[in-house]
C-alpha cells in the first residue's frame, strides 16, 4: 500500500462522532414506563369493540384491525368488554428512598459527572421487560429495592472514574443499556444494603471509527440499535443484525 492508501484508510477510520439518539436521556418522554416501547404507540379497544393501533410511527398506526380483532377473539379467547386499566406511575411515598449520602454526591458534582436521584429515574433503571416485572409496574407493588443514584458517563474515562470512586466507597454499581433484558440483570437484590449506583450509558454513543477497507466499526456502548443502523446507512452500510429488541436495546460493535 502506497503513502495516497495508507492516509485514506486512516482518514476513513478515525470518524469520531456523536450519534444524536432517537431515544432523549430523559426516556419516560418518549418511552412506557411500565412496558415496551413508544408511549404513543399501542394497541386500543375502540368504543365500537374493534381494536386499533394507537400513534404513527409504525405503517399500521391509527388504523383499525378487524382480522387481528377476530383472532385475538377466537383464538385467545379474550372478552374486549372487560377492561383491566393499569395503574398510574407510583407516588414517592411507594418508592424505596435513595441510600446514597451527600458526600458522594458531592464528589459526583466536583468530578462533573451528570447524575440524579429522582425516584422514577431510579426505578425506570431498576427493572427489565420480563413478564415479572411489567405485571409488577403495572398491577403490583413498587419493587421493594430500586437503585439509589443513575449516573450517565459521557465517556470511556468517566467510567474509569465511576469505579475507581465506587470501589473506595464500597458502592455496587449496575450497568444500564438499554433496558430491554429479560434475565434480571438490572434487578436490584434485595438484601443489598450497600448503595447501588445505576451506570446509564447512553450519553456514550459516538461512532468512533470506521475501517471501510475491512468493513469494521467501532461504536460506545450506549449505542441503540436504530441509532447504529441509521448512523452506518448515511455511509452506505449496514450492520444486518436485527434482534427483537432491535429499537431500543444497546449494544457496541467493534
């Protein structure tokens, strides 16, 4: 390879750049707080008995569907006069109080680390989509241990910091992506009597590089699979990994 090859394949490969997510840092705006996906995006019974899909960023929203109607009908066996309306979002008075202490918060505000120990910030971290938990949020009671302080690093050094600070502190730390896990992985223990810090990583989603020569990317871990695919399209490529969770979940590729 000649000196001209050599510095394209640098220059295609160093490509720092911040990915402007579909999904806000604050994500009950936009996401359920007690299920899967978009708040506006749903299905509805309608007053006439037929059921419909709510919002429009899917090609089906707003419309009615009588086939599906009929299905869930015969099939499931589901009466769709009976409504089971589920709760509205827990008062602070049901949520477990934040264990941290000032002081850590207080070396957090120094080190510049954005965090918050707002209780349904706290609690939207705190559980994945398993069966357990949606009927929990919405029919049950508050999980009896949440984490005590989100934490959102901005880059690969904030994280170094995190644990470094936990670790002298003796803090549990838990890593948050894209809260699509059915395996418990964010469930907090309930015994845990230490303070439990949540690791949110999706302020960390840049695109670092791209080696268009060997067709390799390398992304943050906070990335979200739609903000991936949108990102390696605008160049002409595609990841070709589509998973369920394909919308929301987090994941680096390298």
């Amino acid at each position: 390879m000649d000196e001209k090859e050599s510095n394209k394949t640098l220059k295609s490969s160093l490509v720092d750049t911040k990915v402007k997510s579909v999904i806000p840092k604050n994500r009950s705006e936009v996401l359920k707080w007690n299920g899967w996906g978009y708040r506006d995006s749903k299905f509805k019974v309608t007053d006439q008995g037929m059921i419909r899909f709510t919002g429009n960023r899917y090609s089906i929203g707003e419309t009615d569907l009588p086939f599906f109607t009929q299905w869930v009908q015969q099939v499931l066996n589901i009466d769709l006069t009976l409504r089971n309306v589920p709760r509205e979002k827990f008062s602070s008075r049901e949520i477990p109080l934040s264990r941290v202490s000032t002081n850590f918060l207080k070396i957090l505000k120094e080190m510049k680390i954005d965090h918050t120990t707002d209780d349904h910030a706290r609690l939207l971290r705190s559980h994945g989509q398993t069966l357990y938990d949606i009927y929990s949020l919405r029919y049950g009671k508050c999980f009896p241990r949440i984490c005590d302080l989100v934490v959102w690093p901005a880059n690969h050094n904030d994280v170094i910091s995190i644990v470094e600070l936990v670790n002298v502190h003796n803090i549990v730390i838990v890593p948050f992506g894209g809260g699509t896990n059915v395996s418990g992985a964010v469930s907090c223990p309930v015994n845990e009597n230490r303070c439990i810090v949540s690791v949110d990583t999706s302020q960390m989603n840049r695109l670092l590089w791209l080696d268009e020569s060997n067709l390799l990317v390398c992304f943050e871990a906070g990335v979200i699979g739609q903000d991936l695919e949108r990102e390696l399209n605008k160049r002409g490529y595609t990841c070709g990994h589509e998973p369920d969770s394909y919308e929301f979940s987090r994941y680096s590729l390298k």
